[in-house]
DNA sequence: CCTACCGATCGGTAGG
DNA sequence: CCTACCGATCGGTAGG
C-alpha cells in the first residue's frame, strides 16, 4: 500500500532525505541502513520493525534494500556481527594495556558500558543482546563463537582478580554480576541521569573487587605530594 | 493456510489435546491459554508468535482464542498484569514479614529470583521484563504504576539497610545493581546449574549489604548452643 | 534506486 | 469451539 500510494509528498520526502543524507552523513548506504536499521530493532524488535520501516527512514523504497542485503536477516545479522567483533577486539585489547588486575577488570565494565548506553554504535550491542532469539539457527555457531571468546577475557580478569585476593565472591559469580548490572543499563540509563557511566562502572567495580589504592598509577595524579 | 489444511492428523492431534487437559491439566480455558502464550511470547517474542502458534499448542483453532480474549495485545496484556501484581504484593508481604533491613534485602533478591527462574509463572515474568516495549501505549501507565510500587518495596529495603550502615553503595545504586543482576539471570540460569537460586541470591546480597551476623535468628537453629 | 508486483501469512470476524 | 473467510500487510523479486 505504501507503493501504490507514493505520492507526491512521499516522492517529495524522499528527495529532501537523499539531499541531507548527501551533505549531512556521507556514510556509505550500506553502513546507513544498518544504522538507521539498528535503532529501529532496538525500538521496535526485528519482528516489530518491517523492511518497509528501514527504507522508509534511509529515504529509500523497500524494494532498493534488496540491493545492498540478500534478506532482512541479513541486516540483522551483520549488526550483531559488527557488535559482538568490535567488543571482542577491544576487551582484548583492554586485558593488555591494563597493568593491574584491578584495573583490567575495571576498564572492562567501562567498556562494555560504554559500548551499551554511549558509544556510536550503541543500538548495534543493544541489538545483540536484546534480539539474539530472532537470529537464524544457522547463524548462531558463529556468533556464539564471538561471544565465547569474549567472555574468557572476562573469565581472564576476574581469575586474575580471584588470585590476588581481590574479590568479594567467586569469580564465576562476579562475571554474572557484573555483566547483569552493565546490561541492566541498558534499560535505565540516561545521559545527565543519576550516574555517569564511569560513575557507575567504578561503585559496580568497587563493590565486587577489593581495590588496593594500587600504586598510584595515573588517577588523580600529584594529589599527594 | 493452516486452517485450509486442517487434516485429519491435525483434527487428530487437537482431540488429543483435547483429552490429555480434561485429565492432566484442569485449568479453565482463560489460564490454559495464557499459560502458553506466556511461554510462546518468552521463546520468540510477542512479535513472533502467531495467535495461530497460540492456538494450536492449546489444541483449538486460532479464530476461537477470540472467545476469550478480544484481541492478541490483550492476552499480552493479562500476562504482564498478572505477574506485576502479584510481584508486588508479594514484595509488600515480604517487607512485613522480615524482620531485620537485612533480611528484608535478601528476601526480596530471593523473591525476585525465585519468580523469574523458578516460578510457575516464570514465563509471565520473563515477558513483563522482555516485551515490554510492545505493549499498546494505551497499557503501559497501568503496568507502570505496578512497576513504581514494586520499586517502592526494594527502596525502601535499601534505604533502611543504608540507614543502618549496611550498605556498600548508595541505595540508588544497589537496587540498580541488584535488579540488574537478578534479571541477567533470566538469561543464564538453569535448574542444576552453577548456583541455585538461594545460593546466587545470597552471594548478590551479601556482595551489597554487610551481614552483621544477625541475632542467630532463624537460621542454622541451634548451631552454637 | 524505482516501478510494479507476487504469494504467503497475519490478526480478526460472522454465523453457526 | 469450528467453518470459512476477510482485508491488510509482510518479505522479497523481475525488469528496467
């Protein structure tokens, strides 16, 4: 029905987003549509969200996304792929410029809540997490993969917490922890809220692992002289 | 499709159905169909789930769900009021019963936890939780008023823990922090797992609130004589 | 990227 | 609770 009523205005509203789109976001169509993809599932859910939504919104007709993806499952899944790679990368990343146990485990609440609730691609974790149920079988063996592979950097921190006396509780326990009260965030955070989200990622830290005011390395650097 | 199709195996299979609840199940119609709606809606959403997928695990045809409920938003809809009252007003009972802010804490963790993973309702709570974004606008300040009251019990657990010096965050935080975390278990807990629900509940309250060893109230009676 | 469609499936209804 | 449908909308396609 949207097709067969394109009507001027619609044609007209078109136009105006192909001409913003030039000026304003010079991002490829590809990585446009699964911006603006990305934000409606996260509103509105995969099943909530039809082809007609996204098009609509890149300033497209339906029919022109079949250009750049094979299905709608395909968006789907190259949000997720980008999401759970880009955290995956970064954690480790994380785990090797941080020089205590303490910290590594501290820069990995930052990060994912960073990733969540701050970061460009917010709408693409938010997406991983919330919409993980609707992803083809088939594609699910790679994603878990992913999601494997991150959690051992997790694993890997809180071990090494776990070993120098650190934690409050087991290990196991801390990573379920902190990874339902950063994902929680999801729900609740607002920007200018109650909590930064480095606020609330160190009381998070703070409260599972013991921190041994470490060698003072570079927070609040010459406060005492 | 389904109904053009309507063959013999598949009137066969319906008067199965059909038998098995007169002797097994001898819930009314209404909480039959509820009950797999609840666990239709938590395995692929409201958005996946067809009155069709609803009524054929019932054992009917999908144009008779409309007997007893005026429309699909509807039967979501008592799902989710179904769990928010009664979460509430056991919270409220549980506030009562307790009788340090200590255990007050720790009881609403167990509650909260008991009702999503192990409940005979956990699928209606696991829907509240998950699909609330595709409730019809017009729902949402009813379950939003439960929603607030609900919240009133944990602030108020905290609170008065904060009051009496047991807390290891603010009381803001710690609700965050455990409601985060109780949920994150709708994800990864399994019966026979890591941590029972008592076990996981009691490292979550005990990682928030300090436990002055209480007045050897009730439990391990007798322990040191 | 658009025009012009398609077959399938959706939530829901009327009358028994 | 079933029979027999409905209008709308869905993801996707062919040909330009």
């Amino acid at each position: 029905m949207d097709q067969k009523l394109d009507t001027n205005e619609a044609r007209k509203a078109r136009r105006n987003a192909r001409a913003e789109r030039r000026t304003v976001d010079p991002a490829v169509p590809r990585e446009r549509i699964l911006n603006v993809a990305a934000s409606l599932f996260r509103q509105r859910g995969y099943n909530g969200t039809t082809v007609r939504d996204i098009a609509a919104e890149v300033g497209i007709l339906s029919g022109s996304l079949f250009h750049h993806f094979q299905s709608k499952e395909e968006i789907l899944l190259e949000i997720m792929r980008e999401a759970a790679f880009t955290i995956c990368v970064r954690a480790e990343k994380t785990l090797e410029d941080a020089e205590t146990p303490w910290q590594q485990l501290r820069e990995l609440v930052r990060l994912e809540l960073e990733s969540i609730v701050g970061g460009v691609r917010k709408d693409y974790h938010a997406v991983l997490f919330f919409e993980w149920r609707d992803l083809p079988e088939a594609a699910k063996p790679e994603l878990t993969r992913l999601q494997k592979r991150y959690n051992r950097s997790w694993r890997q921190a809180a071990e090494a917490c776990h070993a120098a006396g650190l934690l409050r509780c087991e290990p196991d326990a801390a990573v379920l922890i902190l990874h339902g009260s950063v994902r929680g965030a999801m729900t609740w955070f607002r920007p200018g809220g109650r909590y930064s989200t480095d606020e609330f990622g160190d009381i998070l830290t703070a409260l599972v692992a013991i921190d041994i005011k470490d060698n003072g390395k570079d927070n609040h650097k010459g406060s005492k002289p």
